[in-house]
C-alpha cells in the first residue's frame, strides 16, 4: 500500500500497470509520469472533479418517489388535509420510534417548542435557561412570550450547552431548561435533570437536529419534560415545508398540547385558553411517515460518511478538530469540524465546487434583538469561538467515497498550502 502525498489517497499496485485507490474503491491505470517507490507514490498531480453539494434531497427524492407520491395522492383523494387520520398514523408513528407514549404533531419545530412554553404557561416575569450557539428559534419562543432567556455557555467538545454552568443560573424565576442536541448529538442529560429535580424545572429538549439519537440507549425527547422535532427538509427526517412533532410520556400535558395547537379548542369553538394555529399538515404527516420506514438506513448511512471523514483526516495527517462521538446514538445531521482560519479554508472550497454551511455565524447573545438582555462579547467565549471556528462539511446518506475524498484533499491543500492558495495552515485543537 502507497500513500500519494499529494493527495492522501492510499494506492495498490493490483497488477503491473493497475493501481487500486483503496479510498475511493476504483482502478485505474498507472500513469507514465507517476514513480513508483517502496513506500509511496511520487509527483501525483491528481486533481479531484469537485462538485460537492452540502446537501442533495434530489438524490434521496429518487429513491422513495413512489411511495411518497401515492402518500400525497391518498391525502387529495380523501380531502381531509387538517390534522385527521394521517397526523394521527404519523404521530403514532415518531412516539413508538422516539420511545415516548405520545407525540403531537405541530406546524414546525418552531412551534413544537413555542407550545410547549405555552403549555407550561411561561411568560413575563419567568426565566428559561438555554444555550446561546443555537438556531433562533430556541430562544426566539421564550422571548416571544415575554419570558428572559438566560444563556449557558457550551461544552466546546459537544458544543452542546455544558451542565455544569447550569445551577448557577437558577434562580426563583427560572422556570425550565431547554437542553439543544446540537448536530445530531445529545446533550449531557444526566446532570440536567439532576438540575431540574432539584429545582422542580421542566425540561424541553430541543431535538430539532436529532430524532433518533440516544444518551444512554435514551432516544431524544424521552428523557425530560417535553421533547420537540423538526421536519424542516434539510433535517434528517423533512417533509415537504414545515412540519414538527411534540413528544412526552405525560399523557395530561400531551391533551393540553393538543388543545393548545388548535387556538386553544376543546370541543371546536369552544376555548379554554387561548392558543394558536400550529396544526401539522396531512400531506406533511404523510410525507413524514413514508420516509421514518427509511430513516435508520439514511442514518446509518450519515454514519458511515463520518467515520470515512474521520480515517480520511486521520491518514492525511489533517490536524482538523473532528467531531467528538460522546453519546450512544449521534446521528449526524451535521459533520462540523473547527479550525482557527474558517473564513478562508470555506472561500478555498467553496472556489473548488465544494459546499458548505456555517452553524451559527453569531451566537443568539450577540444577536442585536437581544441586546436588551444586556450580554456583552466575551460572556460566552466558547460559543463565540465556535461561531467563528466551525464549519459545516456536506455528509447527507448519499455523499459518495469519492466526493468524500475529494473533500479532504481539498482541505488537505488548504492546511497544507499545497494549492497555490496561500501559506500553511493547520487547525488547533481545543
């Protein structure tokens, strides 16, 4: 076996003249300027066809086309689009699969946490602790109604909110955790509900990355209070919109929830308290439930295009920060890695056809719309150098080997400086 030092790519010579890259699995023959030596291949000059998307639901579309068509043509045939039948099939469907005893399906994972606030009656004058390096959402439903979101800095391992900061922040006006299992990975959930027996405090898990995740052989959403999913279509499991999914093994709470979805009505025109409009769709329910059968595979898929990340990196000698595995189940819904020049390592990719995305530029504390909560730079360094360090590389179930590969090397020219692109540059390790 001969590794190319241009590339990284591990090479075998099958026979005279045929070489086998065993990185991406094909043959080819062995070019006449290529020398080969005992114990690598020299002058390699390879240059990958790049063109990489962050993320190809056209390619996942083509294999369940059928199924989800006739899905949508049996929701039109019946005319029942609001809520009905299908939402009840799908929401039987995401409890059995999240191991909770209900589920209530919601307009989005937006919603799903909104009305779990709402459901809890959190409003001014209470405090909701969470994390600042999240999608807005999170803290955008607490301060909609009128409650303080009150920031926790990150585990920079996980990037997951770090329980050991959380018992300072209570106070007599906490009312709730809202733990985020960032990118597919769940929070450190022992210590929090510890946190939240102490205090008597609901947890929401903020699952919106993470459906089918475990801590401890524990899905996401079972563990606290209420958990909340999202079928955004770039999440692991979309639908065709908006759409999400509320989960709890408190059957009382699962009703007002309920209840609360639909305006606050029970029985219809009816109100007992005012709620919203947050119903999840038929033909979302529909779409949702073709495509849970396929979600292990799509996983397990997610999986493995992480660990040839990994092995990849490991034998380019790319000292990249590379995701850390700590819980039983991590799902992947994103493959970010961390470096100190980001900015320039996605411009050189990006010039190269390669795609890629950044989970989140700005932490919420610096968000200008939450000013008023008076946080300053600097209060939560971690989540503020990973805002400025991390990037998202493309790992959907369909990636191939050799995309795969062709995005190492193109990082491996960036740390390297081997592209022409400017001076050497290797990433830190936290």
């Amino acid at each position: 076996m001969m590794p190319c030092p241009e590339s990284g790519y591990r090479y075998k010579e099958v026979k005279p003249g045929v070489l086998r890259c065993l990185d991406l699995d094909e043959e080819a023959p062995l070019p006449a300027e290529l020398k080969v030596g005992k114990n690598h291949i020299a002058n390699s000059k390879r240059k990958p066809s790049m063109n990489v998307p962050l993320l190809d639901l056209k390619a996942q579309y083509k294999t369940i086309k059928s199924e989800v068509e006739a899905a949508i043509a049996e929701v039109l045939e019946s005319q029942h689009f609001i809520l009905g039948p299908k939402v009840e099939q799908c929401e039987k469907a995401v409890a059995a699969y999240s191991s909770c005893s209900h589920a209530v399906g919601v307009s989005s994972g937006s919603d799903a946490l909104l009305a779990c606030l709402m459901a809890e009656d959190i409003g001014e004058g209470d405090e909701v602790i969470t994390t600042p390096y999240t999608f807005f959402a999170t803290a955008g439903a607490i301060a909609r109604l009128g409650a303080t979101p009150v920031f926790v800095d990150i585990d920079p391992v996980t990037y997951n909110i770090d329980p050991a900061q959380i018992a300072a922040k209570v106070t007599s006006k906490t009312r709730a955790l809202m733990p985020v299992h960032l990118y597919g990975q769940m929070a450190d959930m022992d210590p929090i509900m510890q946190i939240a027996d102490q205090h008597k405090l609901v947890v929401i898990e903020d699952a919106a990355q993470a459906i089918g995740a475990e801590y401890k052989g524990r899905r996401a959403g079972s563990i606290g209070t209420y958990g909340c999913f999202s079928f955004f279509p770039s999440k692991n499991l979309g639908c065709a919109g908006d759409g999400g999914m509320i989960v709890t093994n408190d059957a009382a709470r699962a009703e007002k929830v309920r209840i609360i979805r639909n305006h606050g009505s029970n029985p219809k025109y009816y109100h007992k308290l005012v709620g919203g409009n947050f119903r999840l769709d038929a033909i979302q329910a529909a779409i949702v439930t073709v495509k849970l059968q396929y979600l292990d595979g799509w996983t397990a898929g997610r999986q493995c295009n992480a660990k040839k990340y990994d092995q990849l990196f490991a034998q380019a000698g790319i000292s990249a920060v590379l995701p850390f595995v700590l819980t039983t189940r991590h799902i992947f819904n994103q493959y970010v890695i961390r470096l100190s020049q980001r900015d320039a390592l996605r411009a050189h990719l990006k010039k190269a056809g390669i795609e890629t995305k950044i989970y989140y530029p700005v932490p919420l504390h610096l968000q200008e719309c939450f000013d008023y909560l008076g946080n300053k730079a600097g209060a939560f360094p971690q989540s503020e150098r990973a805002a400025e360090e991390t990037i998202a590389l493309p790992v959907f179930p369909e990636l191939t080997e050799r995309q795969i590969a062709d995005v190492v090397h193109c990082i491996r020219e960036f740390t390297t400086g081997t592209s022409g692109s400017g001076a050497a540059v290797r990433a830190e390790r936290i």
